[in-house]
C-alpha cells in the first residue's frame, strides 16, 4: 500500500518496489516518462549509455565524441562504477547475461 506519510527512507524504498513492479519495457518506459522530466529522463539515459564504454575502457574524450555526454558525466559514471555500490555493474552484467541468454535461444 502506498503511504503518503512514509519516511524519506521508505519512500525510497517504495519508489524501488515501484521500479521492480513494472513487468516489461513498455510499462517501465510509461513509468519512467511520467516519473521524470525530460531532462532528468535524459540524464539517465546519458549516465547508462557510457556504461558499457567506461567498462570497455574507452578513454573519456572517445566517449564524448562517440554519445555527446559530457566528460564530466562520463567521470562520475566512471567513478561510482569503481567506488560506487555495485548498481551500474550488477545492472550492466544482468542485461549482458539476458543478452547472451537471448542469443543463444535464436
């Protein structure tokens, strides 16, 4: 149930049930647009596009030049992907098994 009174703390922890609740893309994707502004929908697509780049180990101007992201956007991506909380890696390595799962089903 949804508590209009909860702490800062379980409001985050509501959003994030929130999050897990949407069943596909589509609902994820009508989620996240009414969510966000489209600015900040932006800047999550920026940090989550120059993911796969920092983890190749593609230098930060590269990036830049290949998505348009900021180099400052491209160093905190790089920064809490080696001292963050192991979101951007756990997320990273599951859509990277999906990926493999679906290729080799095809």
């Amino acid at each position: 149930m949804l508590d209009p009174e909860a702490s800062p703390d379980s409001a985050e922890t509501g959003l994030c049930k929130a999050l897990l609740a949407m069943r596909d893309v589509a609902e994820m994707r009508a989620f996240l647009h009414d969510l966000c502004t489209p600015a900040e929908l932006e800047s999550l697509v920026d940090r989550w596009t120059v993911v796969p780049h920092v983890l190749k180990g593609t230098p930060y101007r590269e990036i830049h030049e290949h998505t348009a992201v900021s180099i400052t956007t491209i160093g905190r991506v790089a920064r809490f992907l080696n001292q963050g909380n192991g979101g951007y890696l756990k997320a990273a390595a599951r859509v990277a098994r999906r990926g493999s799962a679906r290729e080799q089903r095809a």
